[in-house]
C-alpha cells in the first residue's frame, strides 16, 4: 500500500475511463453476456482485442501484461481468445456492426507475424467485421516494430500505429524503466513509415528523473521531425514513497512547466491540442469512419485484459498491475471452457448519477468541452445543476471558461489552465460509491 497522492496535486490520477477497473466487483449473479446486450444500441460498437505480453516490462508500467511469456502460453493465449470471441459474437444482438477497432495490450506487436495473422482472421471470422473497412489502430514498440510485422498490418489495412518511445535520450528511457537503444527506435519510426501508410503516434513522457527543458525539447523535436500525425505528452507516475514521489512538489511543478512547455511547442508547430494528453497534426487529414463518441458508444473487449461497456454496465475479468497476479489471471484465462464466457464474471452497474459523471467526466477534460444540450438531450436538466457542487469549485479556482458555469450555458469547457489540472478534475467528478471502492480496493 502507498500513501495517497497529496490533495493539492495536478497529478492525482490518470483518468482515462470511468469508473476505473479497481471500482469492479465480482458479480454475485454473474449476468449472461446475452442480456446485459439485449437493448442495446449495436450500430457502431468498437472493438477492442487486448494482448496481455511485452518483451519487458517498463518501470513505469501500471497495464495488465507480463513480460515474455512461454511461448506455449501464447498460442494457448490465443486459442483461449479464439473461443471467447465465438461466444461473445453469438451473446450479441441480430445486426451488430464493428465501427472501429483497436489491438492494445501489452504489446500486440509481442506477437509473430503469423500469430498477428491469426488474430486478425479471428476477429473477422468470428465477429463478421472487415478490418479493412473500418479505422483500426495496433499499439508497438520500438523492438517489435519490425518489418515483417508491419507488413501484416499494412496488408490488414491498419489506419493508426501508436509506439511508446516515451524520450528519445536513452539515459532518461533507461531512468524511466524502459532500457531502449536509440538506434532501435529510429530504426521502428522508420520502418513503419516505409512499410505501412498508417497514422503515426508518438507517446512522450515528461517528469523523468533528470530531464530537463533542454532534453524535453530535444525529445519534442525529434519526434516532430517524424511528422507524427498524432502525439501523446504523458506524465510520469511513480509510487509516492519511491524517488521521485518523496519530493512531491517539487516534481508536480517540474512536471506542470514541462507539459506547458510541450504544450506550447507542439501548438507552435501545427498541432491542435484534443485533451491534456493528445495532440493532432492539424493538417492530417480525418480517419473515415463515423466520429466515435466514447460517452454512449458500446464497446466489447476480448482477451483477460480487456474491458466491455454497455450503457448500464462496464464488465472485464479480474483485474491486477502485480506480476505474480497477471499471471494467475492469464492462467485462468487460457483453461477456460467456451460456456464459461457467456456470463460477465467482474464489473460494474452504472446506475443514472453515474451514467451522468461518466458522461460529464469524458466530454469535459477534452477541449471542445461538454455539450450541454446533448446532456440534457440524452439525461434531462443541466449539467451545472446537477453537478452543482463540483462544478462550483471548478469555477472558484478560474478553471472554467467565463460564463460558462451556469445553467444558462451551452458549452461548458475547461480554461487552459483546467484543461493542464484534468488529472486533478478527473478524480473530483467521482461518485463517493466509485471512490469508497476505489479506496477499499488500494487498502486491500
């Protein structure tokens, strides 16, 4: 157990969905897959297909994944997942469609070519979706970005690459818990440029011990000079009792002026800004396919790692970061009978107050900010009011764009300044339900 972040911090918690997986609890009932579905609108799902294997585990890692796993696990791993996805596709509602897809992990480029194959004509057969037809995007990393992988996903009609470079200094990759050689990562960036006509993105993270301005823009501009259509600028984690954590801080203002220097040079360089996180070429054109809106549109997750999101409930399989964990779970995985995943085992029931943070949570930390005619279209009332607490104390601290923190406004966005503190909103917008288990789960 740690202690907890300080109150205070801009750092408090990487929010990227709600709520998060330690607020899941086992099922007493274990729902059938069939109708937690039943209802739902299936028009334009995502599909996500979790690998949990990488060839090391990052020291700043907090993902489900182990690090070079048996190579009988993997195809073991994959028979496993092959089985899940017959299930799952016949729990589904008559006419459900693929709208976009994404392989993550982990590390799916972990995989050979012909795994990578494999999984591929997997998804297709049992789904019924054309990966060619529809934006799909596959995470790498600098070591198995090679070549003959790409190739696969450049003849799958992949549309994004996403590679965690995280500095382009290897002293700051090694301090950061990533021993990568510099020469390995030109040599990715490159080969997927020559092999594949896919979307670049480069992630970065500031905050590294011993970075300094200087080498942040060393790293900011050699990763511009790739043309990334997109970049992602993430700010390092660490334990609060270990390194960096102990000068607390100290670190949150280092790591607050590196992210506005990002911030700055990449908007200085033709990028718009999406989130806190996420920044695109401004003149990369749009992947086709209709704009994924992540507060209604379901999702199912394939693979132990992965989450499924219907509008009342959020389900996964057990959830760890520690080695010893990920491993039982991938274990229990791979022995598992096709009947046995037709029911959702671990998850969360998102009643009407949570169904509103969520919404609010997702639309708020972006740029556009919160449309509050779509809330009111899709819950009834005003966000500002029925939120009235939290937003009244964005407000207090000149975090919300003036006149837009009343019940009157259409739009309701972050300041820039609000949108550099999202890690420290995010958390303020939890139910007190969401934190008690969130709380109990890290005491645990």
């Amino acid at each position: 157990m740690t202690e907890p972040v300080r109150a205070d911090s801009p750092y408090r918690s990487y929010v990227y969905s709600y709520p998060h997986k330690t607020a899941y609890r086992p099922f007493d009932d274990r729902p059938r897959l069939s109708d937690l579905w039943r209802g739902e609108d299936v028009g334009a799902l995502s599909l996500y297909a979790h690998i949990p294997f990488c060839e090391m585990r990052c020291g700043f890692c907090n993902l489900f994944t182990r690090s070079t796993p048996p190579a009988e696990q993997v195809t073991t791993f994959l028979d496993a997942l092959e089985r899940q996805a017959d299930v799952v596709a016949s729990c589904l509602p008559e006419g459900a469609s693929f709208a976009r897809a994404a392989l993550g992990g982990g590390t799916p480029t972990y995989l050979t070519a012909t795994e990578l194959v494999r999984v591929y004509d997997l998804l297709e057969r049992t789904l019924g979706v054309d990966l060619t037809a529809i934006p799909t995007s596959v995470e790498t990393s600098p070591a198995t970005a090679t070549s003959e992988r790409l190739a696969v996903l450049s003849e799958r009609g992949v549309t994004r690459i996403s590679m965690g470079v995280q500095s382009f200094v290897d002293s700051e990759a090694h301090a950061a818990g990533r021993p990568q050689r510099r020469a390995e990562v030109d040599r990715a960036l490159a080969d997927i440029r020559a092999c594949t006509d896919a979307d670049l993105n480069v992630d970065l993270i500031y905050g590294i011990e011993r970075q300094t301005s200087d080498t942040w823009r060393y790293s900011l501009d050699t990763a511009l000079s790739w043309s990334p259509e997109e970049v992602y600028l993430y700010p390092l984690y660490v334990r609060p009792l270990t390194g960096l954590g102990r000068r607390a801080r100290e670190w949150d203002d280092h790591r607050l002026s590196l992210y506005r220097q990002g911030r700055d040079h990449l908007l200085g360089h033709g990028y718009e800004q999406v989130s806190m996180r996420m920044f695109r070429r401004a003149d990369a054109a749009e992947t086709a396919g209709p704009e994924y809106c992540c507060q209604t549109d379901g999702m199912v997750g394939l693979g132990c790692g992965a989450r499924s999101y219907t509008s009342g409930t959020h389900y996964s399989f057990d959830y760890a970061v520690g080695v010893g964990k990920v491993r039982s779970i991938i274990e229990d995985y791979v022995g598992r009978e096709a009947g046995d995943f037709a029911r959702a085992e671990v998850g969360f029931h998102l009643d009407e107050e949570e169904r509103r943070r969520r919404h609010v949570l997702q639309s708020l930390l972006r740029v556009e900010g919160l449309d509050a005619r779509a809330y009111a279209e899709r819950f009834g009332g005003h966000p500002v009011a029925d939120l009235a607490e939290e937003f009244g104390a964005l407000a207090a601290r000149g975090w919300l764009v003036a006149g837009e923190d009343s019940v009157d406004a259409a739009t309701i966005r972050l300041t820039e300044e609000g949108l550099a503190h999202s890690d420290s909103i995010g958390p303020d917008l939890f139910s007190a339900r969401v934190n008690r288990l969130m709380a109990e789960y890290e005491a645990g």
